[in-house]
C-alpha cells in the first residue's frame, strides 16, 4: 500500500509540474490537454467554464487579458 501511495504522490507531482510548465509557456491549449473532455472549471465571480475548448479559452484570455505568467498546484 505504501508503495502505491508514493506512486500516486509521484504521479501527482508530475502532473503539478506539467501544470506549471504549460502556464510559464503560456500554452492555452497545452494546458487544456491536462484537464479531461467534460471539466468544469468555477472560476470565482464567473460562469462556469465547461470541457476543453472552454478550458483552452479561458486560459487563453487568462494569459492574454489578464497577463498571467506562473501559477502552481499544491497538493
């Protein structure tokens, strides 16, 4: 059991830093690659945002208008 909850540790990690890389590299699309077909995103005092074309696009705009350039997962 502990073996497998270092792998999962392991994979999460990776998946944090994959995160991370995409948004650096302003990779809108990329970055939606990460998320399943049918996400939801609740961004706060917004609509909803549903699957990866919508994920895409709001990165998207989260790069462009917002100028965001670094965010991280802490899991």
């Amino acid at each position: 059991m502990r073996e497998m909850n270092e792998k999962v540790k392991e994979a999460i990690a990776k998946a944090n830093m994959k995160f991370s890389e995409k948004v650096r590299s302003g990779d809108a699309e990329g970055l939606a690659s990460l998320y399943t077909e049918d996400t939801v995103l609740l961004p706060p005092n917004s609509a909803r945002v549903v699957g990866r074309t919508g994920t895409k696009e709001f990165w998207g705009s989260a790069f462009r208008d917002l100028g965001i350039k670094d965010a991280s997962l802490k899991t």
